[in-house]
C-alpha cells in the first residue's frame, strides 16, 4: 500500500464526535504502515477539524459532481480509497471505478444507518422493527458495489449477513483501534474520593445522543436526583442548539456544559457516566472514553450492544428504568463496587478494542485483497452488476447537474 486516499463526508472532528475519531485511527493506521495518505472532502472546515497536515496527511478539497474529481483520481492512482459512509461512496465510488479501477474499494460505515433510523422510527412511532426502509437499499448496495467493508459492530455483522445474506467475505468486523490501558495510566486515574456528580456527553447533531438526554431529564435524573440530594447531572456535547441549552435547570441541577475540549480529561473528573440509550447503532465511542479514563458506567443493552465481553461491562447494563436508577445509586456511593468496575473496563478495552492485536490481521487481509483484486471481484458479481448498471441515475444524475451548473 503506497498511497491511501480518504473520501470523507466531513473534515473528521474526533472532539467532536466518535465517527471522527473512528477515521483518525484509521488514518493512523496506514500513516504507521508509511504509506502515502491523501484526505479529500468537499465539506467545508469548521474550527474543530483535525489538522491533517500536521500529522503528514495531503490535504485536498474537492467539489461535488465535479469531473475536476476524475482528473484527480486518474493522476493519483491510489491503491486504496477508503470512503466515508455510504454517502460518499454514492457520490465518488462511479468516479473512482471508472478512472482507478485497480485501486481497492474500502467503504467505513461508522454505523448501519438504515438500523439507526429503524430503530428511531420504532421507537418514536411505537411500531414493530422494520429493517427495510429506502436508507437500507442504498447502504447495502454500496456495501456490495465496495471490494470491502469495515463494521464496527458484531451486532451489525450479524445482520448484515443473516438478514440480507451480505457475503461474509465482503465484510470485516474492525472495532476501535485503541491503546491499551497499563497500569501505569490506572495508577494516574483520579480516585472515587476525588470524583463527584454524572455525566453525559454526546454530540448533539446525533439523533440518538438528543434522545438520550430527554431521557434522562425528564424520566432518570427526577428519580435520581431525590435520592441523592447532592449530585449533580452534567450533559457535554457539540453542536448544542436552542432546544438543548431550554434543558439547563440548575435548580434541579441538570447542567447544560456544552462542548467539552477534551472529553477524556473532562470524564475523568466525574463518578459515573449515565447513558440510557434507547435507539441507536454501531459503537459508542463514550464508552471506550470512560474505559481509557477509569469512568464505570451505566447504560442499556442497545448502549452496550457489541461492546460487552462476556457479559462484562465497566458498569452496569439495565433496560429497567427503576433498575437503571437502582444500579446508578449503588455505582456511585459503593466505593468497592465503583473500583471493580474500573477494572472491568480495563479488561474489556485490552481484549477487545488494543489495536496491536487488531492491526496486524486487518492489514494482512487488505494485502490479500490487493494481490487477488479481479478474482475478489468475480467471487462477487453482484457488486460488478452493480456497477455495470450503477443505478445509473446516480452517474447521470451528477453528470447532468454538472452540465446545468455551467449554464
């Protein structure tokens, strides 16, 4: 692998968001691997996004339906293109086949968007699951236009290929790439008589992050906050709107903190993290943050889904809204309790998220691929099918508001 190019929907914002820190490591990853990365995005910037340049990444701004992208793709050549979200790969993945048709096809899901907004559409309109919906048929057909896929769910894993039959061998379960906590990173942990109040953090242009904490403000914290009279909640999150910042109640001591600048260090001042999700998909990446900081945490199975060993968890999981409350009352004034949690979320993060044991075998595996390129493709027609034909309105399409914009 010499050159590696991202496509991103964004500029990544790992302070921002756990879906810019999913494509940090993986930038990382192959910057490790010394090979040449390129990040390309026709987003505008924000004074969040990662400074790329400095860590040795080119940096290159793109337009959309813009045949200057061929010329581009054409020169370059790149042996991998990594596109961020389906979205992405709808947009570039014609361009890329058509002018690079050697370079391998890489497509990041973050999550499964057809399941998030499955499981918010359930949720919200009290209606069975159904997985089927118009975001499900554009996402799975770019998984099967792609050479492969990263999930970073097992869950997800599952459905994609009992539920939609989605060749294994298209698919490749990567997690968080993490460093594993030592001994020495637990030793500098603030301890429990140091730590006080909850927290949550999530960015807030995540559906799933705004629900959560109306969950929390009108059916957790008004049990939680009778019980322990001198707690307080805080909620930390980017992107806060109007409506988020009408929830700040210091009376009730519900506390609206904005963004945090480095969610690490702000978690590691806090007791516990309380998170009842109810709807979502993938990874939370707020959970791998209160491992890395010794945070216990209390969450649903939907929040723990895929991340959980075993049955173990830094915390608690509970879907009962009285257990939920139970159980955050005993995390936060049982000291020993608090400190055993602490120490399962260290063997969780080291089995299951050290990227050493991770790197290795997913590199290994795009090697494979780049030497057995056209035979990966033949095994899975279904994919050349689907470029052959492109649903063909999304090249025309393009092609045609192009032509109109220069008008």
């Amino acid at each position: 692998m010499q050159t590696v190019l991202f496509i991103g929907l964004v500029w990544p914002e790992p302070k921002s968001s756990a879906a810019g820190t999913r494509i940090i490591q993986l930038v990382n990853l192959f910057l490790a691997q010394r090979a040449k990365v390129l990040f390309a995005s026709a987003a505008g910037k924000t004074p969040y996004s990662y400074p790329l340049s400095s860590i040795g990444v080119q940096e290159v701004d793109i337009q959309l339906n813009d045949s200057r992208f061929d010329d581009f793709i054409s020169t370059l050549q790149p042996d991998v293109v990594i596109y961020d979200r389906f979205m992405i790969e709808e947009q570039y993945g014609w361009r890329v086949r058509q002018f690079s048709p050697q370079s391998l096809s890489m497509l990041d899901t973050e999550d499964l968007h057809f399941l998030r907004q499955a499981r918010q559409d359930a949720t919200k309109k009290s209606e069975p699951l159904n997985l089927h919906n118009a975001i499900a048929k554009r996402e799975i057909a770019s998984i099967l236009r792609c050479d492969l896929s990263l999930i970073i769910s097992r869950q997800e894993m599952a459905i994609l290929q009992q539920h939609f039959s989605v060749p294994n061998t298209l698919l490749y379960y990567l997690p968080f790439l993490e460093d594993e906590i030592l001994e020495a990173d637990v030793r500098a942990w603030k301890p429990y008589s140091a730590r006080t109040n909850f927290l949550f953090i999530g960015n807030f242009l995540h559906e799933p992050n705004w629900h959560t904490v109306q969950r929390l403000k009108y059916e957790v914290w008004p049990l939680l906050r009778q019980r322990l009279p001198h707690a307080e909640l805080h909620i930390f999150g980017a992107y806060a709107s109007e409506k988020v910042y009408q929830l700040h109640q210091p009376k009730e001591r519900f506390l609206i903190k904005d963004r945090a600048a480095d969610a690490r260090e702000t978690m590691s001042n806090y007791r516990v993290l309380l998170a009842p999700i109810a709807y979502g998909a993938g990874a939370k990446g707020k959970f791998i943050d209160a491992m890395q900081t010794g945070t216990p945490s209390i969450t649903t199975s939907v929040g723990a889904e895929s991340m959980r060993m075993d049955d173990t968890w830094n915390g608690f999981v509970e879907d009962d809204l009285s257990s939920f409350v139970n159980q955050a009352i005993y995390l936060y004034e049982d000291e020993a309790t608090w400190q055993a949690a602490q120490r399962s979320g260290v063997d969780l993060l080291n089995n299951t998220y050290g990227k050493m044991h991770i790197t290795p075998a997913f590199l290994n595996h795009i090697n494979q691929l780049l030497c057995a390129l056209p035979a990966h493709r033949q095994q899975h027609f279904i994919g050349e099918i689907l470029h052959s034909q492109q649903v063909n309105s999304l090249k025309y399409m393009a092609l045609w508001i192009e032509a109109k914009n220069k008008l």
